[in-house]
C-alpha cells in the first residue's frame, strides 16, 4: 500500500470516528490515536519517514497559530497566576521527574534524560481545545486549559532545544545560556512584528484562494524564520496570531472569517490524523527493532514515564489548589479554586502533536532514540485515550457540568444582542417597515422608489448588526459569554450580514 492509499483510508475511518466521538461527548483524538495505531499495526502497511527538521514546523506551527487566533489576551493577563504555575511549575517539575528516571532507570545522559522531560511535559493546544470543546466546563477552567497548552510549548521547546544543544555538544554551555536568555524576548518581537505585517500584506488578498495560503504561509514563515535567528518558534507564532487577531475581528469582513474559520478548522484536523498515523507507525518499527529479551526491560521504563507524567501534573496542580484556597495572596483577585476543579485539571493533561513532533525531530545518533520515541509515543497515546476518554465521566462525577449551563448563556446572550438592536433601529425611521423587505425585493428591479427603500432598510440592519457586533465583543471582554459562545454568536452575525449584503463577494474579489 502507497502512503496515500493508507491516508486516504485513515481518513475514512477519522469521519467515521469523529461523528461517533461527536455522539458520545468525547475528545477526537483519543479517537484518532486508537485509530493510528491500529492502522500502523495492519500487515502490510510500509514505513514512512518525515524529515525531523520540519516535523515542528508542520505539525506544531498550523496548529499553534490557529490556538492563539482564537485565544482571548485578557483571558491571559486575567489568568497569569495559574498560567504561569502550569506553563512554568508544571512543566518543569514533569520535565524534573521524567528526567529523573530517564537517568536513574534507563542510564541516560543528563542531557538526554532533560530532553525526554521536555518531549513529555506539556499538554498539547488541539487535545485540550478538543476535549474543552466535546463537554461542558466552567469558562475559567476553560481559559485555563486553553491557555496552558498555548504557552507551555515554549518552555518545554526552549528545555528541550537547550539539553539537546547540551547533549549534542552544539556551542559551549555559555552560548546555549545566551541563545536560551535571548529566545524569549526575540521570539515575543518578532511575532508581533510579523503579525503586523501580515495583517497590512493581507489587505491585498483578502477574500481570495490567495488570502488563505497565505495564512499557512505565514505562520510557516514565522516559525521556520525564528528557527533561523535561534528565537522561540513558539512565541513567535502565538504573538503573531494575538497580533492578527486583535485586528481581524474588527477590520476582517464575514465572508472572508467565515471561509477562513472553516479551512482552518479542516486543516488543523488534517494535521491531527497525519501525525497520529505516523505516530503509530514509529511505534511499530521501534517494537519490532527490539529484541525480545529487551522488550519487558524497555516497557517497564516507559510505564514509569507514563505514571511520572501524571503524577507530577497532578501535585503540581493541587498544591497550586490548596495554597491558593489558604492564602488570598497566592490566588490575587480570583474566586478560590475548588477541590474538583483542580483534579480536572491535574487530569485533563493529555499530550499531542508537540510531543510526537519533537520526538520526530531527534537526530538519528541520539542515545537511546528508540526508548525515548517510544515512551512519548507511550505517553501521548495513555493520556489521550485513558485520559481523554475518562474526562466526561469525571466531570459528570465531581458535578463540575453543573456549574454553568451553556444554552442559558447563549440565550441570555442572545437577548442582550436583541436589545441592542432595538435601540439602534430607533434611528432608522423606516425599519419599522421591515416586515415588506420580500415583497419589496421583488418589485425592487422594475421600482426605482422600491429600489431606493430597500437600500435603506438594508443600511438599517447593517447598522443593527454591526452594533449588535460591538455589543458581543463587550461581553465578551466583561466575561458575560466564554470564547466557545462569542464565535458562535459571530457566526450567526456573520451570515446574517453575509445575507443582507450578497454582493460583497463581488467587491471583495475585485479588491
């Protein structure tokens, strides 16, 4: 079988698994990661190699970008205390303990035992994005989960870059210090930079097939230019996307978010299904590379990886719960966590893209490369399935779907939209003639008069949608409405504009 062949099949059974991950309530890569391992392991089935080197960009760049777009900043800035005990603490101390057995268990360099650490420590964007999507979470939890797994990439990438440079013998340890020192900074810089002019470059190519590689192009760009100047790929690519996005909600037309938002969201799903394939394929010519006698010895590591990874998040987060509920300066301004929120999320640390990418990215010589692959392999296929798949039980158990009902926030959203516009159209006099628009539309070709009327009562709803616009970002600025609800809530503004103004395409494309 060709290598299309067996995509074109995985992606068969991703339909069929996403519809049945959709009825059920549950994550989509749990599914896709069954699903890749069970493909990989068909006779048959030949190996397929990726180059290391763009393993990272491919995989991880898409995805980050599309993350950041969607991910509030003042959500961020809210949310710095947890973030940073979860981006920095718990990534960290995972990456310490992993290390720890990497060295003690499996006799690797300290180095190399720091790099496995970082391969495993953090959650990945799309796994949490999914799981937050697939049950019903309070929006803290949400902006927590979401933005943990935005940032945590750069510091385990900057852990990971630094200890294989170390192992490597890549530059003495004061350079690799330096590199490490100015990667952050540099990598915030240049993602804002780059963000800004992608946003003036788009103008040009808005609403065209242009338009839209030249999204994919650009965070390619970013990141494989960070690459080059030694900065953080990572911050570059999520500066770049909060840039963009501070802008695109106000200056981007709704046909052109609406197409965007659904390529976008394929992509990033087309992404998810290739990596688990490859995935499941190392896996299987790693297996089938070591001896038998090996076997129990290697399996045996990788279960203490597996447990290690858990185990760490978990403390990390409850001791982050339990200070912050004793001591009001810990926690600043926020409502003290509870119990239950804490173990969710200690336990919604799924692993992803990131992991398998920098596990691809190892050079060939790296010592024991095949363990290492293979316990990130390991440890990205337990949390997403075993972890994944517990996720809606365990929130159903600690009653935390309870605490906010999301069809009530769509709706009390909805009614606030609907007083917005009501109050606008008190300074169209002829909307209240808004019933006649059909039978005006149909006599508006041969009726001047007509004509000019229903150019007025257009005017008047764009007007009302356009305020009803503003109304939506402001609550979701004063936190009235999550993330989830405000892009819905977009989208139906969206097609209604995208209804009263069918022509827009035209102006657009001659743009």
């Amino acid at each position: 079988m060709t290598f299309f062949e067996i995509l074109l099949g995985l992606l068969l059974v991703a339909i069929v698994l996403l519809q049945v991950a959709r009825r059920l309530g549950l994550p989509y890569p749990s599914m896709l990661a069954l699903a890749g391992v069970g493909v990989a392991f068909l006779p048959g089935i030949p190996p397929i190699h990726i180059d290391p080197d763009t393993a990272l960009a491919l995989f991880i760049a898409p995805v980050l970008l599309d993350a950041a777009y969607d991910y509030p900043l003042d959500a961020a800035s809210r949310l710095w205390r947890p973030l940073t005990i979860l981006v920095l603490g718990a990534v960290l101390v995972t990456a310490a303990t992993i290390a720890g057995i990497g060295w003690w268990f499996a006799n690797l360099p300290i180095a190399a035992a720091i790099a496995l650490g970082a391969i495993v420590a953090p959650p990945d964007a799309a796994a949490a994005t999914a799981v937050a999507n697939s049950v019903s979470l309070p929006r803290r939890t949400v902006a927590v989960l979401k933005g943990e797994s935005l940032l945590n990439d750069a510091t385990a990438l900057l852990l990971f870059n630094g200890a294989l440079a170390v192992q490597t013998a890549d530059g003495s340890n004061g350079e690799i210090a330096l590199h490490l020192a100015l990667a952050v900074p540099g990598g915030l810089l240049l993602g804002v930079a780059s963000g800004w002019l992608l946003q003036r470059v788009n103008r040009f190519v808005a609403g065209t097939l242009g338009g839209n590689i030249l999204q994919f192009v650009g965070a390619f760009v970013v990141w494989l230019v960070a690459e080059h100047l030694e900065l953080s790929a990572v911050l570059a690519v999520v500066a770049s996307g909060v840039t963009i996005a501070r802008s695109a909600h106000r200056d981007t037309s709704p046909r052109v978010r609406v197409h965007s938002f659904a390529v976008w969201t394929t992509v990033v799903f087309l992404l998810n299904v290739v990596a688990f394939l490859l995935m499941g394929m190392q896996a299987r010519v790693i297996l089938g590379r070591l001896p038998a006698s090996e076997l129990p010895g290697q399996l045996g590591i990788v279960g203490l990886v597996v447990a290690g990874v858990v185990i760490a998040r978990m403390l990390v987060v409850m001791a982050w719960n339990v200070a912050s509920r004793r001591w009001a300066w810990v926690r600043g301004s926020l409502e003290p966590p509870t119990v239950s929120q804490g173990v969710l999320v200690g336990w919604a640390g799924m692993r992803g893209l990131l992991s398998l990418a920098t596990a691809f990215a190892l050079p060939p010589n790296f010592p024991q490369r095949d363990m290492v692959v293979l316990a990130a392999f390991a440890v990205v296929l337990a949390t997403l399935v075993f972890q994944g798949l517990t996720l809606a039980p365990l929130i159903r158990l600690l009653k935390l779907d309870r605490l906010e009902d999301p069809e009530e926030e769509v709706a009390e959203a909805r009614r606030r939209l609907t007083d917005t516009a009501l109050t606008r159209l008190k300074d169209f006099p002829d909307a209240k003639a808004l019933h006649a628009t059909f039978s005006a539309k149909q006599r508006a070709d041969d009726d001047p008069d007509c004509a000019e009327w229903l150019d007025r009562q257009r005017d008047a709803m764009l007007a009302v949608v356009d305020a009803q616009r503003h109304e939506l970002d402001r609550l979701r600025r004063d936190e009235t409405i999550g993330t989830e609800v405000f892009y819905q809530l977009q989208e139906e503004l969206d097609w209604r504009a995208l209804t009263l103004v069918p022509e827009e395409e035209k102006r657009i494309e001659e743009a």
